[in-house]
C-alpha cells in the first residue's frame, strides 16, 4: 500500500529525468550522444509508458543504423523486442529479436541477448495463459534463452544463482532452487 502511495512521487521522478534528458537533446553535437540520450530516455519511460519508451527505442534504433554503430543498434533491437508485447505487437517482437543471430554480436552483449530473450519469451507465454500448447512454446523458449544465459555468467556471482534459482522453479526442480536462492540471500 504504501508503495501504491508513493506511485505519484516515482512518476514525478521520472518525469523530471525524462525532461533533464530530453532538455539535453537539443544541445548535443553528434548524433551518438543524440542516440544514447535517446535511449537513456526510452529506459525511463519503460517504467510507466511503454508506448513511449518504444518510440524512443525505434528513433534511437533508426539513427543508430543509419550512422553504423551497431552496438547501440542491436541494445535498442533487443529493448524493443523486449517491450513490443506489452504493446501487443508480438510478431514484430519475434521478428526482430530472431533476426539478431547471437554468433554475430559482439561477446559484450551476449548477456543481454539472452536476458531480452527470456524476458520477451516470458511475456508472449504470458498472452496463452489460456491456450496451454502455446503457452507452453514460448515458456520453453523462455526458460532455453535463461539456460543460455546462466552458462555465460559467472557462477559465483549473485547474478548467476538468482537466475540458475529461477531457473530451476521454472523447471520444477524447488529443492535446487530453495538451495540456490538461499545462497544468493545468504551473499547479499
């Protein structure tokens, strides 16, 4: 409850980030700064305006292609493919995040390939709640997205027993997950 009190403080919050950052557009030189801002701003909005935070992401995404930096290209790639669900459009966010092929990006990113992965497969199982078999596609893909992540982690990180915890409720195996999250409580 007092959290749902608060609401109002953390959107005013927001906001004044979205207008300090959105303020600092018009003054930026060169369009990769313009591209991270616009980025900076679309993280922001992601916290009570998805609509927004993806129009930002495609701006971004757009400028980020047309000036090569392809790092930033496949960042804003993978939010979007990551928030398009909650906006209903989910063929554009299968399209766009299976068309990154994961051998090509830079080691840097794997992580967050992964982690957008599992996170857009989970909310497009969460639309089938209702069609099991369809549900069930996507939560398996969800659940090999986390697999391939908890393998690049480092396994004494909190990172990595938080998600190797989800992991194995998500596969059913509690007395593992009990264990591991546990743990990670226990080095927190």
């Amino acid at each position: 409850d007092k959290e749902v009190a608060n609401r109002e403080t953390y959107l005013r919050i927001h906001q004044n980030v979205i207008d300090s950052l959105k303020a600092t557009l018009s003054h930026q030189n060169d369009s990769l700064s313009y591209t991270s801002t616009l980025m900076a701003i679309g993280d922001e909005y992601i916290a009570f305006n998805n609509d927004s935070a993806l129009s930002y992401f495609n701006k971004g995404q757009s400028i980020a292609k047309n000036n090569s930096y392809d790092s930033i290209a496949i960042v804003l790639s993978l939010k979007r493919a990551t928030y398009l669900p909650l906006a209903g459009f989910l063929h554009d966010a299968i399209t766009g995040y299976e068309s990154i092929d994961s051998l090509s990006i830079p080691p840097g990113l794997h992580e967050f390939y992964y982690e957008s992965g599992k996170q857009m497969y989970s909310y497009l199982a969460s639309f089938f709640t209702s069609y099991p078999s369809i549900n069930k596609v996507w939560s398996q893909k969800s659940v090999e997205a986390q697999k391939n992540l908890i393998s690049i982690l480092n396994p004494n990180s909190t990172k990595y027993k938080l998600y190797l915890g989800e992991y194995f409720i998500d596969t059913k195996q509690y007395t593992k997950a009990k264990a591991i999250l546990t743990n990670a409580l226990e080095t927190i």
